[in-house]
C-alpha cells in the first residue's frame, strides 16, 4: 500500500489510541496477576485453539472440553490452530498463558494492507476451484504462489464436477496443474461424488481451505461434518459471485480422523509481502530453466537468449503459465514501486 503523510492531529490521536489500548492490556495482566497470587488460576495445561473471536479465543482441552479464554498482553496474536498453555480461572474461563512453536502460519492481508494471521499449524491447503463462478487460472496460480511462501503443500480440489459444461476448459487446466506435479482432485459436495477420497485426504493432520467466494468450501465441509451448523450461501444473481458465510475462524474435528479449519472467505491472496524471486517457487518449470538463460538478470521478456522464452516459444512450457508469471511479478513490482513513492 502506498504510505500518505499524516498530519499533527492524526499522529496524537493515534498514539492516544494506542496509550489506551495499552493501558487496558496493563490492566487486564494486572488482574490475571492478582488472581495467580491469590491461587484463583488453575494449573497450566495444554490446550488448541478452536475458535477465535477477536479478543478471546476457545481453547479445548486433551478431553474435548472447550473454555473461553483470553490471553496475557506479552503474547503475539494467536489464531486458530495455535497450540497453547493456559490456566483456568474462577470464573469457569481462562488465561492463555504461552504459545507452543508453530510449524507454519498461513497469513493474509487485511483491507488495509497488513499482514495478519489466519491459521496455525496447517499440514496442507485445499484450493477449491469451480466452473460457477469460473475460477481464473491465474488466481489458482497465486494461491500456489502464496502456498510455496507459507511452506504448506497445496491442493487443488475442482468442485462442481457436475457443473463443467459451464467451464469445459477447466478439466484440461485441472490435467495441465497434475502433469506439473500438484495433487489434484474432482468432486462434488452436492452429489458426494469424490468426497470419499477427499475424506481419506484429510483424515490425518490439519487443512484449511482456501478459494474465492462461492465454489462451495462451505458445501463440502457441510458434507465432511454433517453434525455441524455450516452456513451456505447461493450465488448472487446480481454479481454472479458467491457471498460470504463464514465470519470466525474455527477448527472441526472430522469424523474418521483429521481437523478442519474453516477461514473466513479469502477472494484472492495479496502477494506484496513477496520478494519476485519466491516465485519461482510455485513455477518449478520456469525455475528449472530459468539457470540456464543468457544473462544472470534475465527478466524472461525481451532478452536474447532467454532459455524460458525459448520454452514457451517451442511449446514446452505453456504460455498461460508463462503469461500468469509475468502479471503476478509486475503486480508486485507495482506494490513496491507505491511504498517507494
């Protein structure tokens, strides 16, 4: 995001916002203090973190037993899918006392630009892809994109299978993404065609899923957790877009083994906070050839003797990738030439 100068007024009334937002953490561990000193807080115990709701979170215990916490100042902010120690108080809810290391966070940035996190301790991503509304190419490109930064594995699931006539392109494009070596899969949430092998898929570690409005995430984890309350929405038949019906992060437990954690609705990764040279990360075809190019600084554009533009040129590589490529790295040259200005 571009930076804009602030005024005096602006500046003091945003240190006064924070002075306050700090005094009420200093109150707020001043009161946890005085119930540890008084033996009001239970022992410290593990717990995950089920469900997030801003300033507290549910954790749930080894025993399925779920408590409304908060959580001490000095911590960083957690999400769901965190593991952590709290302590429970006597009131019947608790403290989060100290998080447990991650092995990845998925993050995405808010409508202001910043980073924020979304999930923690994810195994794997679930892109769901769909031929209504048609999801683009090269939107499926930067989840993969945002995927390889994280360090989480993806997959890519085409729901609506029986849907395609919609979209017949997108069978050839699902071939195209497995002949580069991602997992993919075909099914549909309405007809439970396919939900067997994706319940086999996620039957061990935690997922999260991914994809723009309206391509069902919210059907097939309504059929992978039919006990649950999944709010799903049709699609607008004003913008053809799907509407939102998620609005906390919370982890499920699915049937047969696995956790599931729903995300609010993510339209499209912003990729600003990824250096150019990530991408070739989620491009392992360009990567592969990309050391044998010319020139050292190769931009893969007009440059003679380009070994990717060589690739394309010959077939080799397909042009959509290549083209997908090049928009998301002036995308993000774009961003940093603003934070520059």
């Amino acid at each position: 995001m571009s930076k804009r100068n602030l005024n005096r007024r602006q500046r003091h009334r945003i240190q006064k916002v924070q002075e306050e937002r700090l005094e009420r953490a200093r109150k707020k561990d001043q009161a946890i203090d005085a119930q540890a000193e008084e033996g009001e807080l239970g022992e410290p115990q593990p717990g995950l973190i089920v469900a997030h709701f801003g300033v507290t979170t549910d954790v749930e215990t080894q025993d399925g037993r779920v408590t409304r916490c908060h959580k001490r100042s000095n911590l960083p902010a957690l999400v769901t899918g965190d593991r952590v120690i709290w302590q429970e108080d006597s009131q019947g809810s608790g403290v989060i006392v100290a998080c447990e290391d991650r092995t990845s966070l998925l993050s995405r940035p808010d409508v202001r630009g910043q980073l924020r996190p979304v999930a923690a301790n994810i195994d794997r991503i679930i892109i769901v892809c769909a031929p209504a509304p048609r999801t683009p190419v090269n939107l499926i490109d930067r989840y993969l994109v945002a995927a390889a930064h994280h360090g989480i594995r993806p997959i890519l699931v085409l729901n609506k299978s029986d849907c395609l006539e919609q979209a017949p392109d997108m069978a050839r494009e699902m071939e195209e993404y497995r002949d580069l070596g991602y997992e993919v899969h075909t099914l549909s949430a309405q007809t439970e065609a396919g939900m067997a092998e994706i319940r086999t898929l996620l039957a061990a570690g935690n997922s999260v899923f991914v994809g723009q409005s309206g391509v069902g995430k919210s059907s097939i984890i309504a059929a992978l957790l039919p006990e649950e309350e999944i709010r799903v929405a049709s699609i607008s038949e004003s913008t053809g877009k799907g509407r939102h019906t998620t609005t906390t992060a919370r982890l499920y437990h699915i049937p047969g083994g696995g956790n599931l954690i729903d995300s609010p609705g993510i339209r499209e990764f912003g990729l600003w906070h990824i250096e150019p040279e990530d991408l070739f990360q989620a491009f392992p075809e360009l990567s592969n050839l990309s050391g044998h190019c010319k020139f050292r600084d190769c931009s893969h554009e007009n440059e003679p003797g380009c070994a990717v533009r060589d690739a394309v040129e010959s077939g080799r590589i397909l042009e959509r990738r290549y083209r997908s490529f090049l928009a998301i790295r002036d995308s993000l040259d774009e961003v940093a030439m603003r934070e520059l200005l």
